[in-house]
C-alpha cells in the first residue's frame, strides 16, 4: 500500500513515504534531510541509519547522516566567496590549520511542507525554505532565493529535484551537492568484514595541507 504521511521520528517530524519494496523518512525540519532509505524486500538501508538517532545528534552533524543537499558545499579559503558582482566573506568554521568555511548552512535549517500525497505508482514530498534577512547567514550572504525540493518514491527508488529561485537582483551562487552517507553494512545483520568495495580512480584533483585544490589532476 503506498502512502504519504506525517510520522514523529524519536521527537523529530518527519514525512514518510512508502511505495511497494521502498520506504523513505525525511526529516523536513532538518534541511530535508532524507535519514532513511530502506528496501524492505531485501533488507537493505541505503543511507546511513541509527533507529535511535535523536534530533539533536541528527542536527548536530546533519554532514554525516542520511543524505544532506549542501548549498554551498566544500571549502571556501578564508571563507571568501567571489561572484561576478560581489565579494562575500562567509564564516570561518573550520579551524587551525584549515582556515576555511565548509558546507555551507541550509542543510540545518527548518524546511516547510509544499504537499505531500501519493498515487498508485509513486509518493511524494515538497518542501521549501526561503532564504532572507530573517536567517542568521544572511550578514554574510545577502542575496535573497528560495529552494524547493521534490522527493518523488517509486518502485525503481528515490528521486530528487531541487529548484532554486534568485528573489535578488544580485548573482546568486550557485554549488549544490549531496553529502551521501553510506550505511555499512546495508543489509540486516551483515558484517563489516564481509564489505568490499572497489571503486576505479582515473584522476585524482590533488589537495594541499588546507584540503584546498592546488588546480593540478
């Protein structure tokens, strides 16, 4: 049976979605963060998953759980954001002896619904966040947008749109990523030393000591 509801996940909000072997929970109040992807035929989880994982640890290290979309991913040297009209100084909050600003910040903000319903073949799920004067970062990055974010379930699995909007009259800067955490081992009660993976490198874009690109592959 496919459906599309509101649940309480351990004191969190969340939207689940369920479509034949498929099921997906996301946390809409925290960037919309998709904590769980299970195929429940094979016993497989996707993401990274702890069923007792509690808000505040989820808010925490939102990086590191599920899948967090990123705006403004990676690392800025000093924290110097240049656009082809302005220069933005964003927060430095990797410290000594990075000296960066890494991962930007909507990935733990608190999303809104848009919809959430389901038919015969898929569910699904829309949130936005509207970025303005009213979020904390905006001192550092005034330039005004809104996101939306589709998560549409089937039975071939999850798929993602993300929409931004530029409400400014400035350049927006766009960088955009998904910082995918593996669950290892993905199936019920595998074993970690069963896990192999091998994975082909061809070029490698090589990092300073401040894992800053020096432009050379």
């Amino acid at each position: 049976m496919n459906f599309a509801k509101i649940i309480n996940f351990n004191g969190m909000p969340c939207v689940e979605l369920s479509v034949d072997d498929y099921t997906a929970l996301i946390a809409y109040e925290i960037g919309s963060n998709v904590i769980r992807l299970r195929n429940t035929k094979n016993s497989v989880d996707v993401f990274r998953f702890n069923d007792s994982i509690s808000p505040e640890e989820l808010l925490k290290s939102a990086e590191v759980w599920g899948l967090p979309l990123l705006y403004l991913p990676n690392r800025f040297a000093d924290g110097i954001l240049k656009t082809s009209d302005a220069t933005y100084h964003l927060p430095v909050n990797e410290g000594e002896p990075y000296n960066n600003h890494i991962h930007g910040f909507i990935h733990k903000r608190v999303h809104s619904i848009v919809e959430y319903d389901c038919d015969e073949n898929k569910s699904w799920l829309k949130t936005q966040y509207l970025y303005d004067e009213n979020d904390d970062f905006f001192q550092y990055l005034p330039v005004k947008f809104n996101v939306e974010y589709t998560f549409t379930l089937s039975n071939e699995g999850l798929d993602v749109n993300i929409k931004f909007t530029n409400l400014s009259e400035k350049v927006l800067p766009m960088v955009l990523a998904s910082h995918t955490a593996i669950q290892a081992p993905f199936v019920d009660e595998g074993k970690l030393p069963d896990i192999r993976i091998s994975v082909p490198v061809l070029q490698k874009c090589e990092l300073n000591e401040r894992c800053l690109p020096t432009e050379r592959i």
